[in-house]
C-alpha cells in the first residue's frame, strides 16, 4: 500500500501542477515526436525503480510535448476538455479496475453506464427502449452502429450473415453524403464495403445531403440499403435535414444511421434542438461524450433502436461467461473493457440538465463571438453559417491560409488546425470545451489579428 499510496499521491500532485499552468502555457506541444522519443527510449533497464519516481519521471519529461487541450483556447479539432466531475470519476475508475462487460461481474458501474444511457436517450430525444452501447469513440460507435446495420439489413432479406459469412451475400447499398466524417468511410472498410461499392449524394454549400438526389439516388436501385446521415458537419457543423431525409431513406426500406459525435448533443438544448428536428426517426445514432459532453477519452455511444438488432450482431457464446438479460458486451464488439461510461454519469450528474443546457449553449456563443471576432479583421472571411460551434475561416489565397495557420501554432496562444473546402485551404476552431471563456476568445482573435497585421 504504501508503494500505491505514493505513487498515487504524486500523480495527484503532478497532475495539479499541469492544471494549473494552462492558462500561461503554449496551447501547443513545444517538442516534436523525435524528441520524445529521445526523452522516453533507450534500452529497458535491468532493475526497476520506485513506483513514484517513475510517475515523476513521466511528468516531467512529457512537459514539452503535452498539448494544453484541458485549457480554454484549444479550437484544432472537436475535442472537449475534461469537465472537473468526469476527470475525478475517471481516476476512480482506473483504482476501482471493474472489468465492466458483465452486469453481474460489475454491477455498480454498469449500473452507472445504463442510467447515463438513459439519460442520454432522455436528453436527445430519442427512444427510450433503445441500446446504448459505451465503446472507444466516435469511430468504433459508428462501426458498431452500420455492423448491427449491415446484419439487420441482410437478414431482412433472408441472409443469415452469422452463420453464411459475407462471401456470397447479397450486396448491401451504402449511400452516404458527399461531406460525410472520414470515420464513416473507415467504419465501412472495417466492414467489408470498398470505396467502389459506396454511392455519395450530393450535398449543398454547408454539406448538407440534398434531397432531391438522395431520392433520385435511392429510386435507381434496389437491394439491402444502409443511408448514412450527419448530425454537426465537422468543418462547417451543418446538420442534415433528417425531418425530410429520413422519409426518403425510410420509404426506400432504409436502415438509417446518423453520425452525430458531436452534433446529436444539440437535441439537449432548446435553442438548438431545432437542428436536430426529426432525428429519433433513424434507426441508430453515433454519438463521442469526449467531445461536446466533455468527458476523457474512450466513452463513445453507439445508439440503436431495436436492442435485438444489437444482440444479434454481437452477443458472443462462451460456458464461463455470465449473462443476465442485456449485458454490456452484448451490444458492442469488446468484452473485457474499463468502465467509460461512469465519467459520463459523473458529468451529467455533476451539471444536471441545465448545467448541460448552458455548456451547450455557452459553446454556440462562442463559436457566434470567435466568428464576429474574426470577421472584424479585414483580411480574414469565415466561410460557413456559425449554427452550431464550428467556424472555418481564411484569407485571400491559400498559400497565406496556411502560413497563418503554422504561425498561430507557432505563436501559441491558441491552436487551430488546417483543412480543406471546396477547394480552398482553411483553418478551423472547434468550440468544444467548458473551459472557454470569452476572454480566451478575445486573446486568440487578438493574437490572430496581430499576426494577420504583422
């Protein structure tokens, strides 16, 4: 205990110190990759050493190259930082060690997971019979979502995928919208369906799917369908018109998938829940509590209907494991896993519904304030509708885009990351974090016009 004991303690305190510097230090890593490596490697020592020392040794040898992503003025990717209630519950998490697959091996914290679920269903909208799966993020929520997709589209058809395999199946349509997340494309690759065998839509200026051509693109063939839908397009955050396309989709016996990382937490808030009007129509629902709820790491959704479309593609066998009706592992593709879904129910407890209205909110004003700010620098155009909490900007050509965008990296008062739109180079800010103030949003307009100017 006592080896635990101090090295727990001096994480504890190591971590504290970090926490505290974010408002001063640079938002972005000072040491590359080589130099980390040079930090951390060399040959594995014959004799280990003292639990706390090593704790000590990681902090202070990571400091260059730690990102300042719990800190206000991180806008480079939809990446929230971690909100007080859910970085204290992760701790407990990793001390606790549940291996949280069984409701009868671990019941207290799959007991969190199902009410944090719930409250999730309750809190977008959506059915409250559902499934709610906790797996990495938003990538393998949408790749447990389209799998119980693509098993629930053949065997309604006859194909009983489990036991036929995919070799002579029936082919399964996947349409999916010109602007749709790469993760989807990545999702579709893990499941067997090549880039050539997947149909894109069209979609409109802000990456909205039209609708016009998802119907004409639905009416030219028949066969197994999958239509793929976005809540929060992640360069410009527009929704897709689900109370319209979801109809299309479904008149065409669709299943209809929305990737909603972090888009589909605007159905918990009033004055943005219109984006996601018509939305509990669909059939499965990807959603990543890191982003916009602001919890660690690992603890996506993956949302499904029917919860027998879910066991059917996933419940496993096995004469030592422990069933008990609907448990974890019957959801999703893992078994053994940590238990992510209790910094979720810590966060939602800790900002109750509206605590979690005013994050929501607080968010889009930022991202409606970074866009003004911006706009009043002559030479930069934001270039998308600010309806939800990205804002995608530029100057006059692309050479100039990018130089600013390794100078506002370089300067380091903010971090913003690069992308491309229709053809032109871009840079982004995601409002993500419950940490940003508006004052960090007047230093990193602030910094931006000063190196625009300069």
């Amino acid at each position: 205990m006592d080896a635990r004991e101090s090295a727990l303690d001096t994480a504890h305190r190591r971590a504290t110190e970090f926490l505290t510097t974010l408002d001063d230090r640079p938002v972005w890593p000072r040491a590359g990759l080589d130099e980390m490596l040079a930090a951390f490697g060399g040959p594995l020592g014959e004799h280990g050493i003292d639990p706390a020392a090593v704790v000590d040794e990681i902090a202070s040898k990571a400091e260059p190259g730690l990102v300042a992503i719990p800190g206000g003025r991180f806008f480079g990717f939809v990446i929230g930082g971690t909100h007080p209630a859910a970085l204290a519950a992760d701790w407990l998490v990793s001390a606790w060690d549940q291996n949280s697959g069984s409701s009868t091996l671990t019941p207290a914290t799959v007991a969190m997971e199902r009410v944090a679920g719930q409250w999730m269903l309750d809190l977008f909208g959506l059915p409250e019979s559902a499934s709610v799966g906790f797996v990495t993020g938003g990538q393998l929520a949408n790749f447990t979502c389209l799998a119980t997709a693509r098993n629930a589209v053949l065997g309604k058809v006859g194909w009983d995928l489990a036991e036929r395999g995919l070799r002579s199946a029936p082919r399964v349509r996947f349409v999916v919208g010109a602007d749709r997340h790469g993760s989807i494309d990545r999702a579709s690759r893990f499941l067997g369906i090549g880039r050539a065998e997947v149909t894109v839509v069209e979609s409109d200026d802000q990456g909205r799917m039209r609708a016009g051509a998802l119907e004409r693109t639905l009416a030219a063939e028949q066969g197994p369908l999958i239509v793929c839908l976005q809540a929060g397009e992640v360069h410009t955050g527009a929704f897709d018109d689900f109370e319209t396309l979801i109809p299309i989709a479904q008149r065409h016996d669709a299943w209809v998938h929305v990737d909603g990382a972090f888009g589909l937490w605007a159905a918990a808030s009033e004055s943005l829940r219109s984006l996601t009007k018509g939305i509990e129509r669909a059939d499965s629902w990807a959603t990543d509590a890191h982003k916009t709820l602001n919890v660690p790491y690992d603890c996506g959704m993956a949302i499904v209907r029917d919860p027998s479309d879910s066991i059917a593609a996933f419940r496993t066998g096995g004469d030592y494991l422990i069933y008990s009706g609907l448990d974890p592992w019957d959801v999703t593709p893992e078994l053994s896993r940590r238990a992510r879904g209790v910094p979720a129910w810590a966060a939602m407890r800790s900002l109750g519904r509206a605590g979690i209205t005013r994050l929501l909110d607080g968010l889009h004003a930022n991202a409606v304030a970074m866009a003004a700010g911006l706009s009043a620098i002559g030479a930069v155009e934001v270039l998308n509708d600010v309806d939800y909490t990205q804002v995608m900007f530029c100057l006059d050509s692309d050479d100039a885009t990018r130089a600013l965008g390794e100078a506002i990296l370089l300067d380091g008062t903010a971090a913003v990351t690069g992308a491309e739109w229709r053809g032109r180079a871009t840079l982004r800010c995601s409002m993500s974090s419950w940490a940003t103030t508006r004052a960090d949003i007047d230093r990193t307009v602030a910094a931006i016009r000063r190196l625009v100017e300069h």
